[in-house]
C-alpha cells in the first residue's frame, strides 16, 4: 500500500525499495498542471482510497517531478523522495528514464527513415560504357587522380551487388586538409549507390538496428570528429567488413539476446586518416585542394535527375549480371596479399564482369592506390611542415635546398614539434620524407654549385605550396568555378 501523504518525514524506506503503486491510479498530464495556487515542490499528485485517505499516486508523481525544471526538482527531491518511500538516487533514476519517455519534441520524435526508389532501367547496359561514363562525370566535379576516379566508379557499382561477395571494403575518402572536396565527393556518391543515408554522428545504438532494418549504404561526414575516439562504434564499423558482421544486444523486458547485423556498405569522409584496423579495411583515395585555375562544375539539386538515371542503370547492370559477380575469379596482382587483397576483391570482380580495359585498369589503380595507403604519414602535421619548408625556400635565393639543411632549419624551431618530434628525440630526414609523401612530394639527389645530396628541388615543391598554403586556393565544394 502506498504511504499516507502525511507518514513522518523521517520514515524514507530501504535503499532498494520499490516504488508502491497507489490503491486507484490517476491520469496525470504535465501540460495541464496548474501551479498557480501552490508550490511546484509541495503539490504531490493525490488520490482518495475508499475509507477516504488521501495517498500519493507514485507513478503520477514520477511524471510531474520530471516535468520540473531542473532546479526545482533538485531543490525538492528529497522531500519527495520521503513521500515516496524510497532513497533520492533511487527516485533520480525513476526520474531521469521518465523524462527521456515523456520528451515529445521534434527532437527526440525525429523524422521516419525514406529512401528513394531508383525504379526500373528499361534496357540493357554496358559495363565498360557505365564505368567510363561515372568515371568522366566524377572528375567534372571534383579535383583527383585519374586512378581515385576509377576505384570510386568500381566501388559504386560493386555497391549495388554487396551481397554478391563475402568482404566488403569501406571507402574512405581523406585529404591533408579541409577544402578539398570531400562533401562533395560523398554527396556524388550519394546520388548513385543503393540506399543512400548520411549518418555524421550516428550513435552505436542507432547504427546496428538501421543496417539491421534497412540495408542501407552509410555515408559518415567529418569522420575525424568522433570516429577516432570512439572505439565501440570502430568496432562496429570493422565487424561490418564481413558479410556474417555483426553484434548480439539484449532487448526487450526479458533481456533476451538479438543478433543486429553490421554488414554494409560504408564510405567515409575525413581529414589526415583513419584508425589503423578501420583503415586496413578500407580503400582509401585522396582528394587534393584545387587551384584557382583548376576548373570544375558545382554539384547542384539540378543535377539530381541526370545522377538517377546513372544509378538506375548501375541498378540495371548489377541485377543482370548478379550472378556473374558472385562467381567472378579475378587474378589478383600478387604485390595485394592479405586484407587488401580482400579489399579489392568486388572491384576486379566488377571490372572482370565489364570487361575491355577495365581488368587492366583496377589493377593499376589497386597497385597505386595500395602504395599510397601503406606510405601516407600523419597528413595534419605534414601541413606543418610544408608550411615550414615553403619559409625556409623564401628565406633563400637557392633553387635547392638539401634534406639535412631543411632538418638542421626545423629543428631550430622552437615553437614547432620538430626539436622533439619523436620520443623527446629531434625530427629526422627519413621522417620529413614520410610527411610530405602524400603531397607527392619525394626527395631526390639535387645538384648546388658543386655540392650533391639528397635534397628537394622548390619547382618540386611549388605544386603543393599552391594547392595547401596559397590564399588564392578554393574549394571544390562551395567556390567553385562553375562551367
């Protein structure tokens, strides 16, 4: 039985104890209590047993309490919790899950998961033909190599036949700095693979009931804000590597298991790189900032209709040829063992089922994009030192300078990492060369006056002095030159 409204103050209850029900339930609505006559703190929730008691209806005084704002509920928990019988972190719990069941905001609401429907391509499609064509489209609007191009258009593609392979890669879509095109890149992606969802900040609870329910292909923004850091959701991401991926939780009131599955498609957008187990999982292109004189076209909502019916032929393409995919044996260059052999296994599989010169093509893309993979260094520091090096070529009238003056330079900069770069230990050559390897910039035997060393040329430099560090650089996303 419920507490007498006016039971002492001091009889609180054990720390455990339940919360009793009252002997009649009442309807209380937090929108309809009126205040005005009384203290928010001091008007219980009440109803009258049949020898005419007055007792606190416990479950409607949860709901009013977590209708309080804040303050007031803190200044009145404890007198409340002595009503109720129980201890004040008991109640605080009762409280909080109360107001987390009584929250009706659009915020909380949210909006139901739609996705467009691709409809049907009516005539048959070919694969060198569609590949070419999102190929060419790709590099319209987005500044990279001919090779990145070529592996997003197989990744797309492969996309829509998942379930043909056992491991699927995540693509990951990185750069050295912001403004380089990544948003837009996973917005063109967008419009072509099946399912589309951009999920920047999923949650790990979300993540595995949405693939579990929908099947969809996520596309993650901004990843280095709150990937790196975040361990169960990189655990989450791995697991969905594989076509059996996935996590058990307990639900319902019975807290029985569930198996959610992970498996699907991922692509991701970062600035400098993924964790190292995600990465391994990956393939990775890297996108550049692009130069003034760089022009290409800016991704609009009129663009939409073309994109469609680009991804309706994919759709086409991949539904006629299913079956070919699943058992597609691709030779695989020997130099790609392991994981990254894995990795590139549905990408030769749809170039194999293409034909022409794609087999030939996914080759060297793999090869050239693998090597980049394996020898990108830590690309925000790297900045740093381009950064660096580009004020020690202003700072002399050389057209040269050697790896061990560049070194000597650095490390007289105190107000850089570089005097105890590594384990309290001044930066090196080999170390420099590692930074500025993903901007494609590689030490060579430089000539000066009579003296010969490994160094770097400042024509070799000037590329990526314009592309990171010029004011005159833009995005290919927001400042585009439009053709």
């Amino acid at each position: 039985m419920a507490p007498n409204a006016n039971a002492p103050s001091g009889d609180s209850g054990p720390a455990d104890a339940h919360i009793p029900c009252s002997i009649e339930q009442s309807k209380y609505n937090p929108q309809q209590n009126n205040l005005q006559n009384g203290s928010a703190l001091d008007a219980p929730v009440t109803v009258v047993n049949k020898e005419g008691q007055s007792l606190v209806d416990a479950e409607a005084e949860i709901v009013r309490l977590a209708a309080l704002p804040t303050l007031t509920y803190e200044q009145g928990r404890k007198k409340a919790a002595k009503r109720l019988g129980v201890e004040p972190h008991r109640l605080d719990k009762l409280v909080e899950k109360r107001r987390g069941e009584l929250q009706s905001g659009e915020e909380r609401r949210g909006k139901s998961l739609t996705f467009p429907e691709l409809g049907d391509w009516p005539d048959a499609v070919d694969g060198i033909t569609l590949l070419d064509s999102i190929t060419q489209t790709l590099l319209r609007y987005v500044i990279m190599s001919a090779e990145s191009a070529h592996a997003i258009a197989l990744w797309i593609v492969a996309a829509h036949a998942f379930d043909c392979f056992r491991i699927f890669p995540r693509l990951c879509i990185t750069a050295p700095d912001k403004r380089c095109g990544k948003t837009t890149l996973l917005e063109f992606v967008a419009k072509l693979v099946p399912r589309p969802l951009f999920a920047s900040h999923i949650t790990i609870a979300a993540i595995f009931r949405i693939i579990e329910s929908h099947k969809p292909t996520l596309l993650i923004d901004e990843g280095d804000s709150f990937i790196p850091g975040n361990e169960e959701l990189r655990g989450i991401l791995n697991s969905g590597h594989r076509y059996d991926g996935s996590v058990i939780r307990c639900v319902g009131d019975h807290h029985e298991p569930k198996r959610f599955s992970t498996w699907a498609p991922v692509a991701i957008a970062l600035i400098n790189r993924l964790p190292p187990t995600l990465e391994d999982r990956s393939i990775t292109v890297r996108l550049r900032r692009r130069l003034a004189s760089e022009r290409v076209t800016q991704l609009s909502l009129s663009d939409a209709d073309g994109l469609n019916t680009v991804a309706k032929m994919v759709r086409r393409w991949t539904t006629d040829n299913k079956d070919s995919l699943a058992h597609a044996s691709p030779a695989i260059p020997n130099d790609l063992i392991n994981r990254a052999a894995d990795n590139w296994l549905p990408l030769f599989a749809v170039a194999q089922v293409a034909g022409g010169e794609w087999l030939e093509k996914v080759s060297n893309v793999a090869l050239s994009l693998n090597r980049e993979q394996r020898f990108a260094g830590d690309q925000s520091i790297g900045m740093l030192l381009l950064a660096d090096i580009k004020s020690a070529f202003e700072d002399t009238p050389e057209e040269a300078l050697f790896s061990s003056e560049i070194v000597a330079n650095l490390r007289k900069r105190e107000d850089r990492p570089w005097p105890e770069y590594l384990h309290d230990s001044p930066i090196t050559m080999p170390q420099v060369a590692k930074l500025l390897r993903p901007f494609g910039i590689i030490p060579g035997t430089v000539r000066r006056g009579d003296l010969t060393a490994k160094g770097y040329y400042r024509k070799a430099m000037v590329d990526a002095f314009d592309r990171y560090l010029a004011d005159e650089a833009v995005t290919t996303s927001q400042d585009s030159i439009v053709e």
